[in-house]
C-alpha cells in the first residue's frame, strides 16, 4: 500500500511539474529493535525471531534503537555479525 501511494505521489508531482527532488530511498519507518524487559536483557535484536531473543521468558518490547541504547542495551552479536 506504501508503494502505491509513493508512486502516485511521484506521478503526480512530475505531471505538475514539480522540480523538487524526491529521494525514493528514503526509509519511512524508524529503526526498530526488540528488548526482553528483564533484570537481567542486556541485547537489543534486530529480528523478533532471533534464537538469543527466544530465551525470554518476560515481555518483549519493540522500541526504537536509539531508546533501547539509552536504556544501556548493547546490539546482539547473533542479528547484528
């Protein structure tokens, strides 16, 4: 559906003459992690599914990589090789 409307949205703004640049690369999502919130979750994990993510036995939260390195957690060596 983001697709969609970023092309129509391109077609547009080139029918109408539009001269500012778009830059199609550009990510549109913030960049979000997974925490285990435990006394003892020290890793943020890019992938939900990752097994170093799977010993969780409390909440999993998905929180932005900025926030989750405030929170002092470090990248999982298993996502992040």
């Amino acid at each position: 559906m983001k697709r969609i409307i970023l092309i129509l949205s391109i077609i547009a703004s080139i029918s109408v003459g539009n001269t500012t640049p778009i830059n199609i690369h550009a990510r549109t999502r913030v960049d979000s992690v997974y925490i285990c919130v435990s006394a003892t979750g020290h890793k943020y994990h890019d992938n939900r599914d990752c097994h170093g993510l799977a010993r969780c036995t409390h909440e999993i939260r998905k929180v932005s990589k900025a926030q989750a390195i405030k929170m002092g957690y470090s990248a999982c060596k298993i996502c992040y090789k």
